[in-house]
C-alpha cells in the first residue's frame, strides 16, 4: 500500500459511468416504464451477465463478432450477453413450468463495437425488454405490447412519435409474389429495410448490382414498399388478387386487420403507421414487426433523397436487429428508433429439447440511451437535485464561545430520521452558521431547521423554508415548540410536495389534453 | 432458422436466474435499504461492469486470482469488477471537482471461485455499498454509517445483530507493544482474525508453529484479544499505560471515544461490541473497522470451540475481505457477516496523480445474498405475489351463444390503464367464466371487475373483492353504474391496501417497541 503506481486512468472505451444529473434521470425514466410494466402485471427476471457462448452462437448472424467473449481461465466458455431477448429464451427453455409470463428486464447488455460516444453508441448500454410469452389467441398480447409503449412514451413525455408497423408475413409473402427467389429473400428485406434512409433508386441499385436480383422484379416490389397507411391500406392489400395469392401474405393480412381493431379500442390507432417498407434484420420474428421513431430521431430531410438529392455519403451496411443498433458511420442518421420489437414464435424452441417446440413470444425493446438523451435535451434548463433530502440541520451562533452544537444536530436529526424524514447535518463540529446555510442551499434542499443556545433553552426550533422571497412572512422562518418539531416539518414538507405535484400535474395534463386533438 | 442445436442447456456455473418469489423479495431488500440511504442524502453512481485490468491489478492481494478476466479480442485488457470498492476509488480519483458524495451502489460482482450454492456462494452476487467521501471532522461520518447499518437491519427487521467494532490503529499499536515485528503485523492480524471461528489455541498454534511468532508474544496478544465490550473497555485500555505508549494504540482508543459518544447519541450503542479480535484482511483500511452478525449468521457453539472441544475440521485460510467473502469450506460455519467496512483514507490516493492524495473515505458493504436467505427463510410460509395487478376484468357468460365479450374487456382495461388502475385480462377470445376467474384467483389478484351481456345493456358492471369469507355481505360482488366503476375500483383499492398497511404497520411498531427494551 501506498506506492503510487501507473495508472490510466480511465474507464474501458465505450463504457461511462453514470453520475449525477444523468444517473437522476436516467433513473426517472426506468421508474416511468417499470410503473407502466407493473400496471400490465409484468413482473422481472434477473439473469446472469454472461451466458455460455454455445448459447449466444449462432443468433445474431454476422454480427456474432461483436459478442464479448471472458477469458478462457479453465472451465466454461462464456460470453457477455448481447441483448436480453436470447437469454429470456433460455430461460423459458430452461424453465418448462413456465408457459407463460409477461416479463420485463431491465440491464446492461454488451457489443464489442467501434463506440461513437457523441451519438450514444456504447461498448456497454442498457436495454429495457418487455415480452409477454405463452400461447394466446391471435393478436391480444401484440396489441397488448402496442398500448404499453404509448403509455411508457406518453408518461415519458418523449413528444410526437410513430409506431412503424409491418408483419413479416406480408412481406415473405410480397416478395414471393414479386419473383425474388427464396434465398434472396433476406438479403433482398434488408435493403427494403433502409428505406427510411435512403431513396428507392439507391435500394434498387443495391438490390440490382449488389444482390443480382432481376430489374423487374425489383420495380414490381417498389410498387409495394412505398406505400404506407392504416386500415385503408389493408382493405387496399386485400383488394390485390396477386398478393392475396400468396398464402403468407393473407396470413399477415388478416393478422394486422384484427390487430388495427383491438387498437381502436386501446386509442393506439392514431400513432401507427402500416410501413411496408418496415423489414428490420432479425431472422428470428414471425409475425408482426414494429419500431417507434421520433421527431427528434427522424433523419434530416437530405438523406431522405428528397427533391432527388443523393445522400454525399452512402450508409455501410446498417444492422437493424434492435433500437440500439445503428451502427452505421452515417453522419446524417438521427438517434434512429427509440424502441423496437416484434414476434418470435420460434426462437424458445431453438433451445427447447422437448418435441413440443417453445413457446410463441412477442416483445418489445426500448433503447433507453436514446430515449435519455431526448429526455436530458428536454430538461437541459432545468435543474435536477442530486439527493432527495428534504430538511438540513443547522446550528445558530456567532463568536468564539460558538461551539458549533454538534451534538444538539445530531440529536435533531437522529429524530427526524426516526420520524422517516430524510434530514442532513454539516460533518464540521464548529461549522459556520452560513456554511451550513450554503451546504442547504447548494443541494437544493427545501427546509432547514434552525437550532441555536437560546433556543434549546426556550425549548423551540426555527423551521425555515428556503428559498422564500424577500417580504414572504416566513422569511424568516417559524418557530415551534421542540415537541411540535417532527409534526410541523412533516405538515410543511407534505404541503412542499402537494404544491410541487400541482404543478407537474398541470403539465400532465397539458400533455394530455394534447395528445387528444 | 429452425435447426435445432445441441444446447448445453444451463446458465455458467456459480450464477443463476432470479425469478418469481424470489425476485420479488430481492426487489424489497433493495427498496428497503435504497429508502435508507436516501433517507440520509445518499445518491447513487453507476460504473461499467469491467474495468481497465491494471485497475484492479494490486488491490485483492492473493484473491487476484479470482478476477475474471475478458478475452484479449484486440484493444484494451479488461476484467470483470471484483468488488464495488475499487471502482468507486478510480471514480473519485477520475473526477477531482467531486470533493465530498455520499454515495450508494447496489450491483452485482464477480469472482471465479469455487461456487458452493447451498452457502450461497456464488461467482456473481449482488454486492450493496454505501460510502462517505470527503475530509470531515472525525468520527462524523463514522457514526452516520453505524446509524444507517441500524436503521437498515431494522427496517428489513432481520432479528438480532451485533455490530462488532474494532480500529485498525489500536491493533496496530497493540501488535507492536507486544512485540510482533512489523513485517509479520498482516499475517499475525490474519490469524487473529479468526477467533470468531476457533479457539484461541488454535490461534496460538497457527502464530507460533506456522507463522514463528514468539510464544511469548503471542501469550502477551492472547490477553488483548479477547477482550470484548464497550466504552468500559475503552476506559481500561486507556489505563493501560503499555499500551498506552503507542501513539497509534493512543489516536485509536480517542477517535473510539468519541465515536461511542456519537453512537449514543444515534441510539446505535446497544447494537455494538468493541470488540479486539476482529482484524478483517483488507489492506486498505485505515481507522475503525466493523463487521454485523445476525444469530442466524452466528457458527454453531462447537465451532467455537467452547468447553475446549476443538472443531473437527480446521478451517482453510479465510478471506474476510467483504461480507460475502466466506470462502472457507468449514461446514460448521453459518452464513458469516451480513455487512462489514470500515474507514480507507488511502485507497482513492493510490489512484490519484495529485500530489494532495485522495479524498478519505468511510463505507459499508451489504452482503445481499445472505441477507436475502435469512429474510427469504422468515418468508418461506407466506404467498408472495409475483405481480401488483389489482384487478382482473372477467367477462360472464354461459353456453354457446357466449362471445366472451373480449373487445367489452379491453375497453374496460382501456379505461382503468388510462386512470393508473394495474389491471389485466385474459388473453383468450372466448374465455371461460370459471378459467378467468381462477387466472385471478392463482395471480392473487385482490379484485375482480365483471362485464355480462345484460350488465353492459343496463349500464352496470360488478366489482367483486376475491376471497371474501362465505356470509360476507359483498361476497357476490356490488353493482355499480359504469360510470361510478373507476373511483368506486380506486375506492375500494386504496381501501384494501390501506387495511393491509395497517396490519403491517402492528408489526412495525411491534418490532419498534421491541428494539426499545
């Protein structure tokens, strides 16, 4: 001990701690969302941060170079887990008592990737799942799901955004009936996929030159994936001989048409957008696919290919398995979708031995870094206490003979904790009555209460509320009997807080009433 | 897709799934001590799961070898946290403006150890650490954190405890004034430290036969260290003027004096033993040390090796670094200390580049798998619901002509979602009368709301309590109007729960009461 040695001093690249402001709201927004799981009846799992590798193998395609592999220190090979979805799936595999769960998990998930800090793109970042799992019928846990993210990005205040919806079902269907050959299909839905950063000449080209997939099949699906709507479109698709030619395509059809009803009736409706051009990477969904943007996530109009400007740089390859991967090096992409998801029926039944199969899953996963950094844009003025204290313990004196009445303090505060009152004391035995005040003020806490010789001799406390104008009669503070202390601070702190929820819940309501128009 | 892999179908050996009761309980105690540390101005930092390896390199003395490595894929060398300690050490040194933070932080560790599960030793556990940073007058924050220790056991009401005290400085300046060199202080406190496991023969043996102290020497230790007691015992150190002639046995016995001053004043007094047998391992510690045991966590009486029965296993080198830390294979040990810390001036220093060193620091560490089996096994009779749904929209109906009104039981969640009611209903189309109702009844779901055909045509619904006694006059349920169903839920919720926050609350003051004997 004591030898100072060499240190870089730094935390792992890609990783940050998180502190003060942040950690506040961060945690702000993981109260939000739980609160919203509870009221569905979801309840957590909590699984290990490292899973065998042979369980990660083989899920995440090319992007199985990222996975964060431990030390091969003798015994089991294991990596850091990547998302939360394939370990849920392990653990319903492993777990054949339980058929079915509404479960959302809350973690830190790990991609060995080239971090780009500035736009959140982290080594080490949390995800927020949600899946309900179990065999239901049709569409009743997908709608279910849909609900939950309105009323996590209503609470959230995150402003106006747009369920993008699709089903996978549809377009296997579509491009079947377009002519791209079976085992062009995924590559062919991954160019359909960055629709929404390029232009369609752009993916017609990738899927032509890059993908050898004949012209004209290729302007027949361009006819399909630019379009988008709601209901109408349904109706429209289901008008269309061709397509409904294909078994899958009606399958999907049908699916989103009683799906579009059970949204009326939860007011989702008007925040989805039916977006065929919607395909999203993951091999593993089945059914129908979402992904939530935002205004503050949209790209800037350049990079639509709008008024037929070229995007000056063309998007690498862009992976769009969850909300919080893209990884493309394209300056002119927003923070992308802050959630995203969609059914997977198969997935548990990759890992369960039983001839039976798994169990049929839809989820959700809500990128919450991005979802952060809109909300920490959006209060950027605002300040945010560090601590939650509400009363400071402060002595009264002045001179020499002032013996900063440390104990006195202590004994204060010793009854406002036994009182459940979340009460501070300077650590300085002779503190300086201003010292104390500033500490008070500097953390932003509400009360103080004020002790001092006379006082203690009169048997009264001061309770003072910081913070009061000039002119405001208690100014000054209130004085009471040493007996009426915890009442009095318990009275004043509860009508703190009822004022300080008027307030918020004037801005909820604005909300409210404006989501409604 | 589809292919079904041969899966070793298990999570890493030493981790597992959280899940169900034991979930919720795990949430409590987290609650439970979060509101604690809160209460006294505690905020919480967050730090990256593996740290740069030259980070932790030299702080776990022999225990280096249990850090788990990550696999050198090209870049930085990192390994998985050891401890919460460290980390916040390197965070301190890393942010030189934060001079002074109470700061809490529940997050799991790791440590490739031999796993034994059913001692609840694992290779990732959740550790829980509060600390104190910042240059203070002395034994402040000392006495704060005893304070927080009590007011956290009490409220998780973990039966009796013991908080044994101890101050590095008085065992320094005792080692020295019998004689131990210096070299051989670490080693001879090590064995010392063991005398809450085996008899002060054994002690005496492993000093002399294995570690070449002088009998004489140790006789001389022998006499100090079994010394258990209060601020008495402090007084008869301070007579003791050999003892007395070490300026490190001198500043100890002050700041102990002081401290139990503090700690009366705290009310934290009754729970402590100044004890001088307990050394505890870490390096780092630098002032008073400390280490809570529960009667549950309290070895068996012959381990004690009371009426000179000798236990029959010697126990294996113990590292009594941290509360989770009992790595002994002694099968007459119980779960060890729940909680153990002390005072490290030095740690962060060693971190820091400044000529100035670092900032003093005073912490606990909670070990909350422990705390977790005692409160787990307190539990084991009671129903833990793994949900906080409060009701359950039920549709009546009989025969072939029922729908299941599944679009009428959305509307209705709809609208009890909207006004924050926890609410689910069933997933399938036609649901059975009886199925939901025993969906309710399994999630222990306190009440049902019920919708039929002639309800809905008369405008009424039927709010039902589950559970209800035969007789009881609302055991059929009450009608109320549709309009009236979402205060008359709300009502009947905040109704219901209060009457269980009372029967709660009978505990509390019970065991408040208890506490003041």
């Amino acid at each position: 001990m004591g030898k100072k040695a060499q240190f870089n001093l730094k935390v792992p690249k890609g990783t940050r701690d998180w502190d003060g402001k942040d950690m506040v709201i961060r945690d702000k927004i993981f109260q939000t969302i739980t609160t919203v799981f509870k009221k569905h009846g979801a309840q957590t799992i909590d699984t290990p941060v490292f899973e065998l590798k042979e369980i990660l193998s083989g899920k995440y395609g090319e992007d199985s170079k990222l996975i964060y592999d431990l030390a091969d220190q003798g015994g089991e090979i294991t990596s850091l887990r990547y998302d939360l979805t394939v370990p849920f799936a392990r653990y319903l595999a492993m777990n054949p008592q339980v058929q079915n769960i509404k479960r959302y998990h809350i973690a830190k998930v790990y991609r060995r990737d080239q971090p780009a800090m500035t736009k959140g793109r982290m080594r080490e970042f949390y995800q927020c799942d949600f899946d309900i799992a179990g065999s239901y019928d049709p569409m009743l846990p997908d709608a279910e799901i849909l609900r939950i993210t309105t009323e996590i990005l209503d609470n959230l205040d995150i402003g106006k955004y747009t369920i993008k919806l699709n089903h996978r079902k549809i377009l296997d269907g579509l491009f079947a009936v377009c002519g791209v050959p079976e085992d062009k299909i995924r590559t062919i839905s991954s160019a359909v996929d960055k629709l929404d950063k390029v232009s369609w000449e752009e993916v017609r080209k990738e899927m032509t030159e890059e993908k050898g997939l004949d012209g004209e099949v290729a302007d027949r699906i361009g006819t399909y994936v630019v379009k988008k709507g709601g209901a109408d479109l349904l109706s429209e698709l289901e008008k269309d001989e061709s397509l409904m030619s294909s078994e899958s395509a009606k399958k999907g059809v049908e699916d989103l048409k009683l799906l579009f009803e059970y949204l009326d009736i939860f007011n989702v409706t008007p925040k989805v957008s039916f977006d065929l051009s919607l395909a999203r990477g993951l091999d593993y969904y089945t059914g129908i696919i979402y992904e939530i943007v935002t205004e503050a996530s949209a790209p800037p109009a350049k990079a639509a290919g709008a008024e037929g400007e070229k995007p000056k740089k063309k998007p690498k390859k862009i992976n769009k398995d969850d909300p919080d991967a893209d990884r493309s090096d394209d300056p002119t992409v927003g923070v992308g979708s802050i959630a995203a998801g969609g059914r997977y029926d198969e997935l548990v039944g990759m890992f369960s031995s039983s001839a039976k199969g798994g169990i049929p899953c839809v989820g959700i996963s809500f990128g919450v870094d991005r979802i952060f950094s809109i909300i920490k844009a959006k209060t950027e003025a605002q300040t945010v206490r560090n601590t939650e204290v509400d009363v400071y313990v402060i002595a009264f004196g002045m001179g020499k003979e002032f013996t900063g009445l440390v104990k006195e303090r202590m004994k204060v505060c010793k009854e406002l904790w036994d009182a459940g009152v979340k009460a501070e004391f300077s650590y300085k035995v002779k503190a300086k009555f201003q010292t104390q005040f500033k500490d008070a003020e500097k953390n932003g806490v509400p009360f103080a209460v004020i002790i001092g010789e006379d006082e203690l001799a009169q048997g009264v406390v001061k309770i003072k509320e910081m913070g009061l104008p000039e002119g405001h009669p208690d100014k000054n503070g209130v004085v009471v009997k040493y007996e009426d202390m915890i009442p009095e601070v318990k009275k004043r702190i509860e009508q703190f807080n009822r004022e300080r929820e008027v307030i918020q819940g004037v801005e909820q309501a604005t909300l409210v009433e404006s989501k409604q128009e």
